[in-house]
C-alpha cells in the first residue's frame, strides 16, 4: 500500500512538472471574473466588520497594555489582506504588443566567487539562444579565467568588473557606462531565459514613457526538497495576480531578475539602486521620476529557489533588512513625487516583514501568561474561531479564486501550506531583519546558494527553543493543576489554560514544519539542476 501511494505521488508529481519549459501566460480578464470576485471582496468585508464589532466588545479587555498588542498582531494581519483584495480589484493584463525591429538590445548577469560554473554555461547558452538581436555581457568579478571562455563560447561579451561597491547594483552601474543598448535585461544567473523572451517584453517600450517590464518568476527545483517547494509556493501569487492588480493601479515594481529597463530610465535616476533591495529602491525611484511599469504575467524564464533551510533563511535575512531601507530612506524621500496607490504599495511592501515583530509577540503571549499570569483578553478560545472563521474561510475562497490569474497554473495553483508553514517558521529571521533595521546595522550582500548546502542550519536553534520552551510549560502546568491549585480554581481558570495552550500550539505545529524542513536539509545532497535541463526542448508556443 505503501508503495502504491508512493507511486502515486511521483506520477503526480511528473504531470505537474513536464509543462515547466513551455510557455504560458495568466488569463484573460473578464466582466464576469470581475463581478464574482467583487461579491466575495463584499463578503469579506462583511464578515471583517462583524469580527470587529466582536473582537473590541469592552468585556474581553482584561490588561490593556497586553489587549492592544493582540489586537495589532490580529489587525495587522487583518489590515494586509484588505488591502490584498483592493489590490485585486485593480488586476489587469497588458495585451501583448509586437516589438519594433533594430532596437539595441544588452543582456547583463552576473557572476560573483564561488558560484558554480556550470551555471553560467548554461544560461548563457540560453541567452543565446534567444531570437531578437541583442548582445549578452557576463558582469564578472569571479577573477577566473574560465568564465571569460564560457562566455565567449556561447558569445557573450566579457566585462571583468572586480572590486565594485553596490554589489550587483554596482556591476550593473558600471556596466550601463560602458556600454550603448537603449534597454537593458537584467538576469539572475541561475534563470534560464526563453527564446521569446525579448519579444514578450520590447513592445511595450513604444510608449517613450515606460520606464521597465518586469516579467514573471518562475522556478524549475521546487522538487526538490520541502524548503523548495515552501519558497515557490510563498511567491505565486505574487507573480500573478497582485502585480496584475499593482500593474493596474499603475504601480508594478522590478524584482531582481527578468526585469527589463529603458537605459534612458536609469540614467535619469543616477543608475540602479545599489542596497540589499536594490530592485526595490529602483522601482521606487523610478516611479517618483515619473516612468511608467508594466508586468507582463507570462514565464519565459525559470530560476532556482534556495533548497536547503540555511540558505532559505540567509536569503530571507538580506531581504527582511533590505525592505526596511525603502521605508526609512526611499518612502519618505520620495512620498511627494508617488500616487496615492504607489505610497500604499511601498509602504506595504516595506512593512511586509513586520510579521517578524507580530509573530513573536504572537509567540510570547501565551507564555507570558503561564509564567507571569499576564492575560491580555477574556476570550473563549471557542468563540473566537467561531467568530473569526467566517473571515478566514472568505480569505480562502478569494485566495483560490484569484488563481485563475497565476502564470502557470499547473504548479501554481494550491492552497500552499507549506509556504505558509516556511512563513512563519522564519520568523525569528524576520524578527531579527528588523531589529537589524531599527539600530541601522549592516550585513553584506551575498548571492543565494545555488546549489544545496548540507547541514543543519543555526537558524533552527530559535525553533527547536521555542518547542522545549512549550513542552516544559505544558509539563510544569499540568503538575501546577494535578498537585497545586485547588479544585475550584481548576473549574474558574480551565478555559482560559487549554486556551492558551491551544493558541500556542497553532505556533508549535508551524514551527514543527520549519524544524522538519532543516533536519531534511541535513541529508539533502547537492546537485545541478541545471544540468538535466535540454534548451532544445523549450517550447514557446502560448497555452
């Protein structure tokens, strides 16, 4: 049985993977799509107000410093996903336009010491292989000359740009002076581009006024591990219908890689931005100067997500830090020169790793109750997912519905727990960006692993504390009611005990997941899955 269920799995698995290297694109908007969408933001809204009126009734405040930072835990979760759904409200998709010929067209990556070779053999064959005229140029700082041959065997121009501040931002920069294309790709080296790529993305700089399209991202080595899976599943709908609604509300921004600019744009901006979210405080610049985006939610490329745990929490950490310079540099800065919806999308881009304060008051609570008697709400733990499961049931319904917009359906589709479960799991990494931000600390910029790292990884120690912590607490509250308190105290504090301990337990099983995703990475051998790709058999024939 065990073995009929295990094929099973790997026969699913096959069909959802073998569309990986065809093309695809969202769905067509339609006035019908629209108008069910609608009722369900109007339910939503509905169900919000009635947990509010329930959630501030003046009975359930029992300490009101603790009461007020639950309610920020709940209403801030609560105020982003409002502010998702009007998002959506403004989805739109750009009709494809056909790219005007002779446009000077320069492909950079980059190529930074240790990254595996073979990498670059490969996506520089893939740039080559795609069909609008451009020139490829390799950004290397590696100082190996074997990088200089590959690129000149699949004819690239090599540019050896060692020792430059800003990292990639400032390869790029230099790069952007040295060479004369009008638009520039940016690909992250371990992305394999399509050979349409070009004509997916040129057309739509005949209006003089667009400043960059960004293109969606998509992935080919989500199969290999749970962390892999939790970091694609973590970022589909973003790659599809919230940047179709931020495209509609004019505000769709560059992520790093598959992102290409007007050169004239960037110049206007003095170059890209240079910051551990150099993408981001590009966009927001440009945006303030005036350009126009446009995402285009198509896959004519995939890249690699980080396999393994560590490199999964190192990617996080640079992001989590790198957001909050956006908030305290580039958002205030530039808040004059944004639309409205522009100021709403950065701050709440910029905020997004907030969830790392939120969540650890989330974990807190419960134990400051057990150990110090500290109690923030008279709440029937019961009541309370009576009253909220209305919302999180609408906010499941709208999440699957929005689906018909993801940009390769196949795989994309899901209710993606296991993103979900890596979310919160990381949150002492969160956490931890933030107070990184708050006291202005530095941490270098490193490139993601590209291949596995094999080990366990320091940041499962917060977990694994957290999960004694728990334990410990439910043993000495279970001796402190067998042999301590009285039997009417039992009858008076019950609800509230098994309460808590229920809240805290919804933390305990999603950090169970993330301790499960390292211990897996410890076994996790490394391997190139680029290697087992075959350019020849990309099809770019639109489903």
């Amino acid at each position: 049985l065990r073995f009929q269920v295990l094929l099973l799995m790997m026969r699913k698995s096959i069909k959802q993977y073998k569309h990986l290297w065809e093309f695809w694109e969202a769905k067509e908007v339609t006035t019908t799509s629209r108008f069910f969408f609608l009722i369900l933001v109007i339910a939503g809204v509905i169900s919000i107000a009635r947990f509010f009126d329930w959630w501030f009734q003046q009975g359930h405040m029992a300490s009101v410093p603790l009461f007020v930072l639950l309610s920020l835990i709940i209403w801030y979760g609560i105020l982003r996903i409002i502010v998702i759904w009007i998002n959506y409200l403004g989805i739109k998709k750009p009709e494809h336009i056909e790219p005007e010929k002779g446009l000077k067209v320069a492909i950079f990556t980059t190529s930074s010491p240790g990254e595996p070779l073979s990498m670059f053999d490969k996506t520089l064959e893939a740039c080559a292989n795609i069909t609008y005229p451009h020139t490829t140029y390799l950004l290397d700082d590696t100082q190996d000359p074997r990088f200089k041959a590959v690129a000149e065997k699949h004819g690239a121009v090599w540019l050896e740009l060692v020792g430059l501040p800003g990292a990639k931002a400032g390869k790029v920069n230099k790069a952007l002076q040295m060479t004369d294309e009008d638009f520039v790709l940016i690909l992250d080296p371990d992305h394999l581009p399509f050979p349409n790529f070009l004509d997916e993305v040129l057309g739509y700089f005949k209006d003089e006024k667009t400043g960059f399209v960004q293109v969606s991202q998509a992935y080919y080595n989500q199969y290999r591990s749970f962390t892999a899976r939790g970091a694609a599943e973590q970022t589909y709908a973003f790659y599809g219908p919230i940047m179709m609604g931020m495209y509609g509300f004019g505000t769709s921004v560059a992520i790093g890689a598959n992102c290409t600019f007007r050169k004239k744009a960037l110049e206007s901006i003095g170059g890209h931005g240079i910051g551990l979210a150099e993408d981001l405080i590009t966009a927001i610049r440009l945006h303030a100067a005036g350009w126009k985006s446009v995402f285009r939610p198509v896959v004519v490329s995939r890249g690699l997500v980080p396999e393994d745990f560590g490199s999964f929490c190192k990617q996080q950490l640079k992001w989590s830090r790198g957001v909050f310079e956006v908030l305290f540099a580039e958002w205030p800065r530039l808040f004059k020169n944004l639309t409205g919806w522009q100021r709403l999308s950065y701050l709440a881009i910029s905020t997004y790793y907030v969830v790392g304060v939120t969540s650890f008051l989330y974990v807190a609570i419960p134990f400051l109750y057990f150990w110090a008697g500290w109690l923030p709400a008279n709440m029937d733990f019961g009541e309370f997912l009576i009253k909220g499961f209305p919302v999180a049931a609408i906010a499941i319904l709208i999440y699957v519905y929005v689906q018909r917009w993801m940009s390769h359906p196949p795989t994309e589709k899901g209710l993606h727990w296991r993103g979900m479960i890596l979310k919160f799991a990381t949150w002492p990494v969160f956490f931890l960006g933030a107070m990184l931000a708050v006291v202005n600390a530095e941490i270098p910029y490193i490139p993601t692993a590209k291949k596995a790292v094999k080990g366990l990884s320091p940041y499962t120690r917060p977990l694994i504390f957290q999960v004694i912590l728990f334990v410990l607490t439910l043993a000495y509250v279970i001796y402190d009611r067998l042999y301590v308190v009285s039997e009417g105290m039992l009858v008076l504090t019950s609800q509230k005990v098994w309460g808590m301990f229920a809240f805290a337990f919804v933390a305990i099983i999603m950090v169970a997941g993330g301790i499960y995703a390292a211990y897996e990475s410890r076994n996790l051998e490394p391997e190139e899955p680029w290697a087992k790709i075959d350019l020849r058999k990309i099809k770019t024939t639109k489903k």
